[in-house]
C-alpha cells in the first residue's frame, strides 16, 4: 500500500510547491530588476568618469608660476556631475521605496548609505564653488589641495558601487543579462573608465611635481623645460610635464592623460623611470598592482572558464593541423617578462618554469608540466578580439628540464578562427 502524499511540512508537497512559486516569482522580479541595474551600472560609470574633470580645470602658468582655475571648465564639470548623481539618487530612493520585494529592499542599510548617500556627496562641486565665489582665504593651490583628497577619498566607494550594481545586475535572471553584448558593453566601459582615473591621478601627481620643483628653484628657471634630472628630477612625470600639457585646455588634457591611462593598463603598468619621490614611487606600485588585477580578474577572469570553452569541433581538428613539434633544452628561456607571447605549449614531456624576477632569485609563481599547457593567453585574445588585449608574458618563462612540446603559433590560431568565421 502506498504511502499518502504529504500536504504538511517542509518538505510536503505544498512546501515543494510553494518553494516553486517562490521561486518563479523571485525570476519575474528579479528579470524587471535586472535593465534597473543594468541603467544604473551605466549612470555610476558615467558620474564617476566626471569626476577628473574637476582636477583638469586647474591648470599651469609657467611664465608666472603658478595655478589658476578655469571657471568655465569647473562649472560645466560641477553640472555634470550634478546631473549624474541626482539621476541615480532619484531612482535608488525611488526603487527603494517601491512595495514588494526588490533588491534595494534587500539590500542591506549600510550598503544603501554608501552606495546612493555617501558616494553621491556634492564634496568635489562646494570646493570649486567656493573658488569661484572668489573666498579670499581660498588660492588656487588649496582648492587642488583640498580636491585631491576630497576625490581620491571618494574614488573607493563610488568604485565600489559600480561593482555592487553591476553585480546585482548580472545575477538578476532577467533578459538583458542573458544578452552577452550588453554584458560585454558593461566590461567596456570599464576600461576606459579605468584608463581615465589612472590618467587623471598621473596628472594630479605631475602637478604636484612641478609645484615641488616651483619651491627649489623659485623664479630662477622655468621648471617646465628642465630636461636634466640633476638639476630636478621628474621622474616617470617627465614626458607629461615636458609636453606642455598642463597648461593647455581641459580637452587636450583630457585626451592626453586618458591616452596615457589606457597605454598604462595595455602595458601591464609599463616600465616606469621614477624618481626617489616617495607618492611617485607609491603611484608606480599602485599602477603595476592595479594592471595585474584588472587584466586577470576582471578582464581574464570574467572571459576564461576553460580557454578553449566555446570553439566549435571543427575549429579544434584545425587548430592540430598546425601544431609544430618544439624542443628547449634544459635551461633556456622560451620567452622573457613583458615580452609579446607568439604561441601556446602543449607539453609532452618535461617542466617549465614561470618567475617574475629577470635573475630568477624570487619564488616559482607558476609550473607547467607533462599533459598540461602554457599560453592560454593566445587562445583568449583570439576569440575575445572586442577586449584589443595583446597577450603579454607576465613573466620569465624557462625550461626547467629538457622539454618536448607541440606549439601552436598565434597566426595559425587566427587563421583558424577566420576559416570558420
């Protein structure tokens, strides 16, 4: 004889059945969830971008040695971001106060103070507003002063929240997230949002840089055009001060400095000549472990599941038609730090070694051996080709034994591709 359906209790059948209407509802909500946070992700991005703007309304007089504010420049980024943050403002606070069951109602209080009260506080837009009103006891130079802080202060959480927006948005089962183009619109746009605020912070920095060599030697010599660093050394500011662009508009600094941030990120951080400035050398660290971490985490680590998952059968049959059997003898380098990578190894047999110092001295970072591969960088750079990523060796990369290997170069792998586009 059968035992008779549960209709009580957790795991009845109406427990199973109410955990399924739960369910289905949270999917509708969540799915008229996710364009809010989609807009919202946008809206933040697009605040936090005019946040530079405030510090590229100061610029240089070198034939008096001084700062100046330009006012026009200054208010159009206080409107800007103004307009912005009473945008996001609005709908959170709206959202919010919506009856049922939302994610900003589920959020927790802390997080909604940060996100929508905090991080949206006209800090920035009260200093240059009190510049322009003409206070006396406010010169150029301490309205930058008290900007930097006030922006790099709120550099964190208004970062912060783009990231919580954003994911929120993507976890929302809603159909825009299943639409990979507006996913891949959204990693972008972080890009360039984090090429302007690296160049933005190369500018703050220079001009300090210049204000420092102002102090030394007065109005002796024009700072501006020291080429010899015994005289005042620049250090990896240099290029930006000698360009001249400090004193130019808000539009040529602008493009400058955000060229100049996105060259950075391109570079892994690059290799900086720095002073013995201790905020210049602090700077260079912070752009070398902020490159690292946005390639392999947020770039990399949203792309790569598997490098290879995606590629269709036939794409694979043609990819071991062009393996080329390879050998490295014990010791030798098969590519240097920061050197273009030209093929990917499938090892046979043997170990190679990954370090990230040029002698050698520092800890393994990474060991490929027997079965596995190295360079899947190849692979991910060919089949994500929006992210324009050329696939660089994060460091030296040796034969630890004497290793017998199939490489497939990075031409083949292309051409591949573009057979069976």
């Amino acid at each position: 004889m059968s035992e008779p359906i549960s209709l009580r209790g957790r795991n009845g059948f109406l427990g199973n059945l109410t955990e399924r209407v739960v369910h289905h509802m949270k999917k509708v909500l969540d799915s008229q969830e996710s364009p809010f946070y989609w807009i919202l992700t946008i809206l933040c991005m697009i605040s936090t971008w005019s946040d530079s703007f405030f510090l590229y309304s100061f610029k240089i007089d070198n034939l008096k040695n001084c700062l100046e504010l330009e006012k026009r420049a200054a208010i159009e980024a206080t409107v800007f971001r103004s307009v912005f943050d009473f945008l996001i403002i609005f709908l959170c606070v709206r959202e919010r106060g919506r009856e049922g069951d939302t994610v900003l109602t589920r959020q927790k209080p802390l997080y909604f103070w940060v996100d929508v009260i905090f991080s949206n506080l006209p800090l920035p837009q009260l200093v240059v507003s009190f510049m322009i009103a003409g206070m006396r006891s406010w010169t150029p130079l301490h309205a930058f002063r008290i900007l930097k802080y006030v922006i790099i202060f709120q550099y964190l959480p208004r970062f912060l929240r783009i990231y919580r927006f954003y994911r929120q948005a993507e976890s929302a089962e809603g159909i825009l997230t299943q639409n990979i183009w507006v996913n891949a619109s959204c990693c972008f746009l972080i890009y360039p949002l984090d090429g302007h605020m690296l160049g933005a912070l190369c500018y703050l920095l220079a001009v300090e840089r210049l204000i420092q060599c102002w102090r030394i030697a007065g109005t002796t010599i024009i700072c501006s055009m020291i080429v010899d660093a015994t005289v005042f050394d620049f250090g990896m500011f240099q290029e930006v001060i000698l360009s001249g662009v400090l004193e130019k508009d808000l539009m040529t600094k602008f493009m400058f400095c955000f060229h100049w941030g996105l060259q950075t990120i391109r570079s892994l951080g690059g290799n900086f000549n720095t002073s013995t400035d201790a905020w210049e050398n602090l700077f260079a660290v912070f752009i070398n472990l902020f490159c690292v971490i946005f390639i392999n985490v947020l770039v990399l680590g949203k792309v790569q599941v598997n490098a290879f998952e995606g590629f269709e059968e036939q794409i694979l049959k043609e990819m071991c038609d062009h393996l080329k059997p390879v050998l490295y003898a014990e010791g030798s380098y098969i590519v240097r730090k920061d050197e273009r990578i030209k093929a990917m190894l499938f090892i046979i047999h043997g170990t190679i070694l990954s370090t990230m110092t040029e002698d050698d001295s520092s800890f393994v970072a990474e060991e490929y051996s027997d079965g596995e591969y190295w360079g899947e960088e190849i692979a991910i750079s060919c089949s994500h080709p929006h992210l324009n990523w050329e696939p660089m060796s994060k460091g030296n990369v040796r034969a630890a034994t004497k290793v017998q290997a199939f490489a497939l170069e990075l031409d083949d792998l292309k051409k591949a591709l573009e057979k069976h586009k």
